[in-house]
C-alpha cells in the first residue's frame, strides 16, 4: 500500500506543502503574455519541449514556480534547476506568482491521443505498476484518469506531451530534477526502463 502512495510527482511530486495563497486568474492573464512563447497564450504549448501548464492544479503550479525561484537564489543547489525558468521568474514577487498560476489553472486543459496499439499496455502499467520490479502504480497518486491530486499537490498528467513527460521521468530517474517531495519520483523511476517510460509517456498523452 505504501508503493501505491507514493508515485508520479511527473514534474512533479509535491505532498506537505502549505496551502495557496489566493491568485488572481485576470491578474495572471495579463502577466502570462511572457510565458506564451513557450506554454501558447493559453497554457497548450505549442512543442513538445515545453509542457502544457493550462488546467493543471493551481497548488502545483505554485510550487513548482517557487521551487524555479528557489533555484534561482542558490544557483540551483535547491529548488528546481532549469536555466530558463529561473531567469523567468527571478523578479517574480509571491503575488505575481499566485496569479500565474491561478490563470493556467483555470484554462481548459488539452487534449492528446495515444497510439492505439498502446493503449491496452499502457493502461496496464498504469494501473498496476509493473509488480516485478515493485513499480508503483500511477493511478495511486494520480488518480484512474490521471487528473491528480489538486489538495495534495499532485499534478494532473493527463494530455501532456509525450515528449516532454518521459523527459521528465529521465530527469528524475537521473536526479537531474530532484524537487519532488521526499525522493518520491526518484524512487519510482529508478525501477523504470526506458521501454516503461515511453510506453507511459504515449498512454498518458490521451488520457483525460
């Protein structure tokens, strides 16, 4: 039961932390217009290098911005390391960054497709995790439709690019991303293969 509770932060991971501040969607609406040359002027980003932020859990959001600007104050020895997003929201007040994510949270998530000769294999190890590897379950922490866990800050995974979730499952298994709560992504993704990771990261791009 413990493996089950403790999957797939995928960008992510994020129990224990303090509740949201309140943001203002409008307010972020008007601050995001930096933010849609990578995430699309509505949260859908339009490559597959970036991720889509629009109806992720605002909580998540939050922290993932504030674990961005963490990094940015350590030169990255906390927080979250990309070079990109600590320039972004270095000058970002605790304000600006509620708002940022009280807008993409209130966006009509996307919508993705999955190969449909993967969708049996994937929904499989979705579900069960891979018991012979004592891989977790997905569903544990992200729920049967892969919506996550907004008051536990786990994210929503569903309709994501591919691309860039197994980029994140790589990240962890490396601990090149190391800002998940209590090492629990990185302790599922060093029982992953990278057959796994692909074959996760294609079913969960249709899945709503």
């Amino acid at each position: 039961m413990k493996n089950f509770a403790i999957f797939l932060g995928l960008f992510f991971g994020t129990a224990g932390i303090a509740v949201a501040q309140s943001g203002d969607a409008q307010a972020g609406k008007e601050k995001s217009q930096v933010c849609a040359a990578c995430h699309g002027p509505n949260g859908q980003s339009p490559s597959d290098m970036y991720p889509h932020l629009a109806g992720q859990h605002q909580k998540y959001l939050l922290k993932q911005l504030k674990d961005y600007k963490l990094a940015a104050e350590t030169g990255g020895e906390e927080g979250r390391n990309n070079p990109i997003m600590m320039g972004q929201v270095a000058s970002l007040s605790e304000q600006d960054m509620a708002d940022l994510a009280a807008f993409f949270a209130s966006q009509d998530e996307p919508k993705g497709e999955t190969p449909e000769d993967l969708v049996a294999s994937g929904r499989d190890l979705f579900r069960r995790g891979n018991p012979e590897t004592n891989m977790p379950s997905c569903s544990g922490c992200h729920g049967p439709r892969g919506n996550g866990m907004g008051l536990a800050a786990f994210p929503d995974i569903s309709g994501q690019h591919a691309a860039y979730t197994k980029s994140q499952l790589e990240m962890f298994r490396s601990g090149e991303r190391a800002n998940d709560p209590n090492g629990m992504m990185r302790g599922v993704t060093e029982k992953m293969t990278d057959e796994e990771m692909e074959l996760l990261s294609q079913f969960l791009s249709g899945l709503y």
